[in-house]
C-alpha cells in the first residue's frame, strides 16, 4: 500500500461552527438525532450509528481565564487498526489499499461489538441495535477515490479540515506546528506517527477532548496498559504482547 490519504485537523483554527459535522450528515444522508440540553454547547453530545463525527465542546480555566476548545472528532484510521485485530471475519473490517481508510463492512452485525469498540483507543464505533451493524466515518473513501476531497473537509470555513496524501499533511503539519509554537509553546501533533487524522493543538491535548490522545488508563482489562502502550503493543508480534 502506498502513504495514503491523511487529515490535518488545526485546531488553532476551530471555531466550532459544525458545519464539518452538518456536511457528513448531508453527504451521508444520515437522519438527524432527537437531542436535549446537556449544560453544553456540544450537540448532540456523542457519536452514535447516524452520527460519525461530532465538534466537542471543552471549557477550562487556564491561567485564571475561561478558554473555550474544540475538537471535530471523528475515527482516527489508524495505520494499524486495532479494531481490526478484535474481528473474527477478515473482510469485516478492510483497509483500502489506495487511501488507507478503515472500512466498516455490513459484516461487522456478526462481530462483537464488545470487542471491537473495546480495542479502539479514542472510543468510535458505534451499533446500530436493531442490525447490530457497526459504523463510523470511512473517510469519504467514495468521494475521494472519485478525486474529490471529504465532505467535512469541504465545508470546512477557517482551514481547520485539511486532506491529502500523507506525506504532504505530515510537512504540512510540522509546518503549521512551528508557526504555531511561536505562541502557544506547548503546541503538539497528536499520535501524528500512529493515525491518518493528525490534531494539531495549541495546548495540552488533555485540555480538549478526552479521547483527543490515545489514553485508556482508566479502562478495566487492560492488563496494566493505557491505550497507548497498547496500540504501541498492537503494532508487535502477539508473542510480545504476551511476553
């Protein structure tokens, strides 16, 4: 397979006008959700099996003053898929050979969904109860292989959402992240080595969404490890996983 496809989502730049969230459910023809008030701005408040990608919403006091970040989260497509690894079926879950997006197929309804979302290290599938089909964004794969650029990524006002071959977004993002450093010292790529969908931010990662970076210290049966040792460890032999 070749680099493939990646995202470089700004986050510099976010300001939160969904319009990358309305675009999937456009292009998808996906329904809309019955909501209610949280106590947030975030609407609707998760992802589910009609909702692929949400803009979170994260209020914090940083130096004395309330600062407001955004993150429109959607499925990583990670270089090597976890979830892929928790299928019984090989062609439940494929990684298209040209864009390297994860693909969920109908035959993910005879997989356990326990397991699949369970291995994801940000928390993305979703199920469909009455097909018990699991889903989430597919990185536009029809759009793109028709050389077109994802929908979110068109809608896109400020720059935020930027696509193309991987390469190109990695230089873009090293790029970005030095103009950026310049103001904000903290400034990082995250997990830029492991994902197609790199988050550049201008502070902590922990400040933004809570599955922004691959965590899962918090999480029963992990056998000690946090999401991230674990998608480290995905990426080895099983014998050193087990070792």
């Amino acid at each position: 397979m070749s680099n493939g496809k990646s995202f470089l989502v700004d986050l510099t730049k976010c300001t939160a006008c969904r319009g990358c969230q309305i675009a999937c459910k456009q292009w998808k023809k996906l329904p809309g959700e019955k909501t209610k008030n949280t106590g947030s701005h975030q609407n609707p408040p998760d992802f589910s099996y009609n909702t692929l990608r949400v803009v979170r919403f994260s209020e914090k006091e940083v130096d004395g003053k309330l600062q407001w970040f955004f993150t429109p989260d959607q499925c990583r497509h990670c270089l090597e898929a976890p979830c892929k690894t928790g299928t019984e079926q090989p062609d439940a879950i494929l990684i298209d050979e040209v864009t390297g997006a994860v693909i969920y197929t109908d035959k993910t309804a005879k997989e356990s969904f326990d397991a699949v979302q369970g291995i994801c290290p940000y928390d993305v599938p979703r199920l469909d109860k009455k097909t018990k089909i699991i889903s989430k964004c597919d990185m536009c794969n029809d759009r793109v292989k028709a050389g077109k650029r994802p929908a979110c990524v068109t809608s896109c006002p400020t720059g935020t959402m930027n696509f193309g071959d991987r390469d190109e977004m990695l230089k873009l993002g090293e790029k970005r992240l030095a103009e950026v450093k310049k103001k904000h010292p903290k400034a990082q790529l995250v997990d830029a080595d492991s994902v197609r969908v790199i988050f550049l931010t201008a502070d902590a990662p922990n400040l933004y969404a809570k599955n922004l970076m691959a965590d899962a210290s918090a999480l029963p049966g992990r056998g000690g490890y946090t999401r991230q040792e674990l998608f480290a460890a995905l990426r080895k032999p099983v014998k050193n996983i087990l070792g």
